[in-house]
C-alpha cells in the first residue's frame, strides 16, 4: 500500500488498534486464568467482609467457575490445535 | 469413558505415614516416585469441571492429607494426562520437593488480614486530612476551571499518605511477626482499606506463642482496625513450586 493509503487510512487503523486492544483486555480479563483467580479472591474477600449478600456472592462465584471451566476449554482446545 | 486422566491434590513423602482411610479420602489414590507420594483422584478426560462443590471437596482433602504430615498442596482444578505426566513430574522435580517438604515438615501457615475501619480511613485521609481539605477546597472554589488536575493530585495525596501508613504497619506489625516465624509472605492489597495481606509460616508447637505476639501487637491497635487472623492452613502461600515441565491441565 502507498503513502496515500496509509494516509487514508491511518485514522482507522488507529481506531482498529485501539478496538483490537480493548478486545484483547476484555479476553485477558474474561478468560486469563490469573485473572478470574483474583477475581476469585476479591470477591471471597467482600463476602468476608460482609460487603456483599451470601446469595450475591453464589451468584458472581458461579459466573466466575464458569469463566473458568470456558478459560480451561478453549486452553485445552489451543493447546489441541497448536501441538505440543 | 476411562478414567486415565488424574485430578491431584498434593505431594507429600512416600514414607510419610500418611494413611488414606475415612471418608473424606474415598476414591483418592496414590503414586509413589523415588521417596514421593502424587495424591489424586482418577477422573475421565475432559470430566473434572470447576465448581463450588469441586472446590470444597479440593479443600478438604488436602487439609485432612495435611493434617497427617506435610504435604505440598496443588492448585485447584489440576488434572494431568496421565500417570507418567505424573511420575515425570515427581522425576524432574524430586530435589525441589523434597527440600520443600523437609522446610514445611512441623510447620502450619496462618493468614492475616489487616483493615482500616471505614469512619478511621476517612478521618486519617479523607476531608479531615489538613492537605486534602485545602486541595478539595482550591477545587470546589475553580468552580469548572480545571478541578480535573486537583483531584487527581487529591487522589494522589491520600494514595501517598496510605502507602505510607502501610509502609508504617508493615514495619510495626509484620517485620515484627515475620521475625518470630519461620517465613512470612506480603500478598497483594487486595481493596484501598487494607492495610496488611500477610501469611505467616510457623512450627506447629509455636502456635500460641505466635497467637499472644499477634494480640499483643494488635490489640491496642483494634480501635483502627479490623484484623481478621486465620488458620491453621496447609501451607499454600510457602509451597509455590515452579516444577518442570508444567502441569499440563485438561
């Protein structure tokens, strides 16, 4: 591509990096393992502190193991498709 | 389905005394390497999904194993292939484990958790704070001319001041604890009102004497804190091991 399609279209690779950089946020924090085990903590810890209802903290707890078993699915499904 | 994927619990010694009766420790199965002792569960590939009761089945299997001798407890949710995946674990790591286990032998971890009250944290470093009122003050009288800049340098006043008062409670309470165990870890701050997030290991027969230091730092201190001080736990936060190759989970 030349200078004038650069020029053209900088603005919108601009705007596709920052979609493409929020996307991959959004992913780390929905499916990185590390992630939803500090989620796990967090949330443990404003139960604890009577911030939350127990039946609130069920509720986020189940999202959370849901993520989860979802994050170890498509880990599996990569490592499955990549090899060893 | 076979079952020839294993769910592990913990590793402990071969000889280690350790007894897998009772109902807590039904279907929990064992391998033995070189002087070590992998404790699983077999589950069917793909099986083992992630929940509550998972977890709290996780728990307190590795507790009870714990209870018996020391044991390096597994993370939850940690499935390997198979039994060689397992033995190739315990082959490439035996040294490091061994040592681990020779250091946690005795010993059992407490957890301390340490908060500012809430009407304490607003005194010390909210609007009562002599330097944060003048700030809130400058911004309130700008009206819409730049407050943005002030409160964030508000925001950064009282991050300050906290980290500090941290830094403060660290050096009065957990230098002071870390000294009399046998070693000490700082996790993360997990909200802005906690000031300490500590886990201590200790010998098993130093437990009460650990429990009067903790009062006695403590105690006078409860009118600006909350202190929430736990355990006994099997050792998690003092037997972090980076074995190779990692686990390989399903």
């Amino acid at each position: 591509m030349g200078i004038l399609g650069n020029v053209l279209l900088g603005p919108f690779k601009g705007l596709w990096f920052v979609i493409r950089e929020i996307h991959n946020q959004v992913q780390k924090e929905l499916y990185d393992e590390e992630a939803i085990q500090k989620q796990f903590v967090a949330l443990q810890l404003e139960y604890e502190l009577g911030n939350i209802p127990e039946d609130e903290f069920l509720r986020q707890e189940a999202v959370l193991f849901e993520r989860l078993n979802q994050a170890r699915t498509a880990c599996a499904a990569a490592n499955a498709g990549g090899g060893e | 389905m076979t079952k020839n994927a294993l769910y592990l619990y913990a590793i402990g010694r071969g000889d280690g005394g350790l007894t897998l009766s009772g109902e807590t420790l039904r279907g929990v199965d064992t391998i033995f390497y070189d002087g070590l002792a992998a404790f699983f569960s077999p589950v069917s590939d793909g099986e083992h999904m992630l929940s509550r009761e998972a977890m709290m089945s996780h728990q307190k299997i590795v507790g009870t194993l714990w209870s018996q001798a020391a044991v390096i407890p597994i993370s939850f949710g940690t499935v390997l292939r198979d039994r060689s995946a397992v033995i190739k674990i315990l082959q490439m790591n035996s040294k490091q484990i061994k040592a681990t286990l020779n250091r946690l032998a005795g010993c059992m971890e407490v957890g301390l958790k340490v908060f500012w009250k809430k009407d304490v944290f607003a005194a010390r470093f909210g609007k009562q704070d002599p330097g944060v009122a003048e700030l809130i003050k400058k911004a309130r009288e700008s009206g819409n001319e730049q407050p943005y800049p002030l409160m964030t340098r508000v925001g950064e006043m009282v991050e300050n001041k906290v980290r500090q008062a941290r830094s403060t409670f660290e050096r009065e309470v957990h230098h002071v604890l870390a000294a009399v165990a046998e070693d000490a870890v700082l996790n993360d701050i997990l909200t802005i009102h906690m000031v300490c997030n500590a886990a201590y290991l200790i010998r098993k027969e130093e437990e009460q004497a650990f429990d009067n230091e903790v009062s006695r730092l403590l105690e006078p201190r409860t009118d600006e804190f909350d202190v929430r001080y736990t355990g006994p736990w099997p050792p998690y936060n003092f037997a972090r091991l980076q074995l190779e190759p990692p686990p390989e989970r399903r």
